[in-house]
C-alpha cells in the first residue's frame, strides 16, 4: 500500500534520513524502533505528508504524494490518513464526541452523519459513556482512546502513531496495544507505529529497526 524509495530528508547540513527503502502493506501493524535520533519519528512525519522529504519518493496506492501540491497533500492527509501522537492534543473546551467529529466537518461531512459514525467508534472502543465528558474529566487512557477515535473517523486507509503509549501507565499502555490489534483485526486497519515499548514493537507484524537514518 505504501512505497518509500531512497528517502532523504537534510535539516541544513544535518542528513537525519540517508535514502530509506520501505514497503508497508495493507491490513498490517508495523512498528519502527532504534535509539533517540535514529531517524524514526523524522520517516513518520514524512510518511504522513505532515513534513517532505528532500529527496525521494513516497507512493501511496500508486500515487506519487511527493508530488502534490499544498492544498491536494492537504486533502490527501484529511482523508487517508490518521495520526495519534504522545500527547492526546485533544482541545479542552470540546467534549469527547466533538473532539473526533473535528475531522470529520473539516471534510465536509454533515453533523448527523459526523456524530453518527463517532458514536460507533465510541462504542467500538468502549467510550460511550463517556461522549460529552471533556478531556479533564477522562483519564489518560480514556484520552488517548478519544484520540485513537478521531484519527479513524473519516476510514483513513493508515494511521501513524508516534509513541502513542509513552505517556501511558502499563495497564493503559496494554489496553492501547490491543485496541490497535484489535482495529486490524475488525476493520483492516494498517497502523505504523513509533516506540520505544519492546513489548509493543514485538507484537507487530514486522518490526524495522532504524540506526543512523536508515533501516537496518
């Protein structure tokens, strides 16, 4: 589903990515590791159009992303792909349901269908109960759930996630490592995820492990 050919990527004189070859397959969690400043969250970024490389090429279903513009790579983002980070960066004055739907209206989805499907997703991540709580009144792990149901809610074909439980205490961080599990296994999901959790990168289906800005 995902082909990267010799990505670079040169912060000034610094070469963070030194032509990285990769492919990533549908319906398959991949986790990528290696020691801080291998280059790992630097290939994610990338991978999700949230930064370009400055060389290489990325396709994404045959299609060449690194060659959109701005406003089509934009697009492209909203409705491919979703991203959980470390931290939730959920908006505090917004409840839980509103929170996931936020992606959802910026593509233009009406209301009723926005709640609708974040209504599902709540359910499916045993969040119901929980729709018009603000962020400060879940727990960690319930705020990172919410996070996981906002980068589903407009069917992203892939989500990318960067230390999604760095910030989480073991229970939580074990319930978040199933539930990524258990989206591939009900709705396809692809997922490639950053961590330094062992526990997490050997349950994946593959693990690439980074050294010096290239997979080893």
């Amino acid at each position: 589903m995902i082909i990267g050919k010799n990505i670079k990527k040169q912060y000034g004189s610094l070469e963070v990515l030194k032509g990285v070859d990769l492919h990533i397959k549908e319906s398959e969690v991949v986790s990528v590791v290696g020691s801080s400043g291998a280059g790992k969250t630097t290939l994610l970024t990338i991978l999700g159009t949230l930064d370009r490389p400055t060389s290489g090429e990325i396709l994404f279903n045959g299609i060449n992303i690194t060659s959109l513009n701005e406003k089509k790579l934009a697009a492209f983002r909203n409705q491919h792909i979703g991203f959980v980070f470390q931290f939730h960066h959920l908006l505090p004055e917004f409840t839980a349901i509103e929170n996931i739907c936020i992606p959802a209206f910026i593509n233009k989805v009406s209301k009723k269908d926005a709640e609708l499907k974040a209504n599902e997703l709540l359910d499916l991540l045993g969040l119901k109960h929980r729709a018009d709580h603000k962020p400060s009144e879940l727990s960690g792990g319930e705020q990172q759930r919410v996070a996981v149901a906002r980068a589903l809610i407009n069917n992203p074909k892939v989500i990318f996630a960067d230390e999604p439980s760095g910030n989480l205490d073991s229970e939580n961080a074990h319930n978040l490592h199933q539930l990524f599990f258990k989206l591939r296994d009900e709705l396809k999901q692809t997922i490639v995820v950053v961590t330094h959790n062992e526990i997490l990168a050997n349950m994946a289906d593959r693990k690439l492990i980074m050294k010096d800005g290239l997979i080893q």
